[in-house]
C-alpha cells in the first residue's frame, strides 16, 4: 500500500515553496505555518552560517518547516562555450558600469557545512533539488527524524530517489516558476501537472507532492485527485507582503504588458521559468552551466535591479503568475487548504 504524508505535518496539504534568491525568509515561512501550510526556508546562495540564523530564528517560533537545499550536481560545463558568452555579456556589463566576474568555475562547494547545520538543527522536512544528495546524507537526516524530500520531474527521477531512501517526493512540472529540478537528461514531462501527478504516484510507494503552475483552487483539487498529498505553491506568495521578493519583481508580476513566461538558460546557465523579457530575448541562447552562469550575470542582475529595469533581471514565475495575488500568505493558504 502507498504510504502517505505523516498526520498534522502537512496538515492543511499546502507547502510554501522554498524560493531561493530573496522571497523565501522567516517571516514567509513563519506566516505559512502558522496558518496551517509548511513554510520553507531556501539554503540555495546562502552562507552557511546565514542559513543556520534563519533556521535558529524560525526555530525560535515552535512552528514545523522545512528547509531546502540545491545539491551540487557537478554537471560538465562546455567552458569555450561559458567563455563565449561572458564576451557577449561585455557590452551590456560596460552600459551598466559593472565588471564582470572572473568564471567561477565550482559549485556551491558549502553544502557539507549546511547540510551539517541541518543535522544538528532538526528542521521537521529538508527538501533537495538539482542532483540526489549521497544516499548517506539522507539517512543521517531520516535517523535525526528529518522528513526527506526530493525534488523530482518525472516517474524515473522518483523511483531513483524512491532507491535512494527518500521519505516522499515533490513532482515538479515544468510549468514551475524558478529552477527546474532535472537530474537525469530526458525531454521535460510532456503532460499536464496531474498526469505527472499520477505517472510518479504509480512509479513509487512513497508520499507524492505536486508543484508547478498551480495558481487556482481547482488546479490543487485537480492534483489531489490524481493522488498529490499536498501542493507546493511558490509564485502564488511571491506577491505577499511577508515574502523577501524583491521591488522590480513585485511590479513585473502585477504588470500587464508581461504576457507570458518561459523558460531560460541565460541568468544561470540552467534552465527556469521567468516573465519573459528583453534579457531573455537577447540570450536566447545562453549555454548550459551552472553555477558558473549564474555567477556571471549576478552583478548585470543587481545593477538592473537597483535601476529598476524589469528587463534586465530574472523574474522568475510560473505560467500561472496571473492567478498571484497581493495578499497575506495566510490568506494564500486558506485559498488552497484541504
Ligand atoms: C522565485 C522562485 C525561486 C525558487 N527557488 C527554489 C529553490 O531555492 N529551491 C527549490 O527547490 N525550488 C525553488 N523554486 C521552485 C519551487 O520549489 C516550486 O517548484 C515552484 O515554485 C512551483 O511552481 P509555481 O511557482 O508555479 O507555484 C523556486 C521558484 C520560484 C518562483
């Protein structure tokens, strides 16, 4: 029989995205949880020791949450290709008066010492992305009675992570704002959220969440229908007065003449989904590498954002970012609740 989410934790079936980059904070998480979601915290970018204060602070609050991290996935990186594009990037990085970094060619080389921070804080869930982590790492957490989840896009990446001894799975589609999930090289799954929904469900015996372009109530019942114990929900609470999301990104979300979203190579050297706009148009084609990419275009990025050019940042969403409001988180939550 198929095992399902643990009573209470995942209570009212709606979890608060971890959003890496700014929008995910304590105060986001906290509102989620204490409004009967599981609020995330995001370990991606972050400093070690700044991740550990956050969970320390959320901590502080009694609330369950769970926190997230971007395992470093050590994927090949065509550097002639990363250096090519930073001669492209030039022009732009000498309009905006900043320099370009030298291609930092390592992953996040910290995720040890979050991890260890994890083990020894006890979050109720840790979620990762982008790669599997050793299968060590997730029994150190499941025996520090951690409740692990692994993001995954399709029926082979979950019953890999089914293998590897994960507590449940997120199913992310592509419709998902932010980062897509990928770890094994396969056309992104070409159904809709629910198929995807029931395709991983019949794979593994393990608890299935869903994420991805959910914007509606009957979006979410859609995916509980075909099996989701609960909905992951990022761009719904990016326009929350508790989320971290920064100025220009608010306003893109609430503006009209962003028409659609799409998904990119050209902030990160990875592909995610963003309000299409004249960066992305630009650098359509942007080579695959990250993290080097995303550390090249992290001072363009910055400059844009302090000069308050939508155009020139990512703004990441997901196809239903129409559906977000500007609205308390809670009020988020009780949209989409059980
Ligand atoms: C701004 C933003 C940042 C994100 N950062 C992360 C992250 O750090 N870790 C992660 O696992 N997923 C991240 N995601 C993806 C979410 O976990 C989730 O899959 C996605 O938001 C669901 O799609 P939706 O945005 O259409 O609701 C991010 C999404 C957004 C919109």
């Amino acid at each position: 029989m198929d095992r399902e989410l643990p009573e209470g934790l995942f209570g009212a079936g709606v979890v608060g995205a971890p959003m890496a980059g700014g929008p995910s904070r304590p105060p986001l998480a906290e509102a989620v949880s204490a409004s009967g979601g599981l609020g995330f915290l995001a370990g991606g970018y972050k400093a070690p020791d700044a991740l550990a204060r956050e969970v320390d602070e959320l901590s502080a609050t009694g609330l369950a949450f769970g926190v997230n991290l971007f395992v470093p996935a050590d994927e090949p990186v065509d550097r002639e290709a990363v250096l090519a594009y930073r001669e492209r990037l030039r022009p732009l990085a000498e309009r905006l008066g900043v320099e370009l970094p030298e291609p930092r060619w390592a992953d996040d080389d910290a995720y040890p010492a979050k991890l260890a921070h994890l083990l020894e804080r006890r979050p109720a869930v840790v979620s990762f992305t982008f790669a599997l982590p050793p299968a060590g790492d997730v029994a150190s957490l499941r025996r520090a009675g951690v409740f692990v989840l692994q993001t995954v896009t399709s029926p082979d990446e979950a019953r890999a992570a089914e293998e590897l001894g994960v507590d449940g799975v997120v199913a992310q589609h592509a419709a998902a704002g932010g980062h897509f999930g990928a770890f094994l090289p396969a056309p992104a799954f070409a159904g809709p959220l629910p198929e995807l929904v029931a395709a991983v469900r019949a794979a593994v015996g393990i608890p299935v969440l869903a994420a991805g372009g959910i914007g509606t109530a009957e979006a979410a019942r859609a995916v509980r229908a075909a099996g989701a114990g609960a909905v992951q929900l990022g761009t719904a609470f990016l326009r929350t007065p508790e989320a971290g999301t920064n100025p220009v990104q608010r306003a893109a979300l609430a503006d009209p003449s962003f028409e659609r979203t799409a998904q990119t190579r050209a902030f990160s050297g990875k592909t995610a989904r963003g309000l299409e706009n004249s960066f992305m148009r630009e650098y359509a084609d942007a080579p695959a590498g990250y993290p080097t990419v995303h550390y090249l275009t992290a001072p363009l990025r910055a400059a844009a954002v302090a000069a308050g050019d939508a155009q020139g940042t990512n703004l990441w969403a997901g196809t239903a970012w129409k559906e977000a409001r500007e609205e308390p988180a809670a009020d988020v939550v009780a949209r989409f609740a059980v």
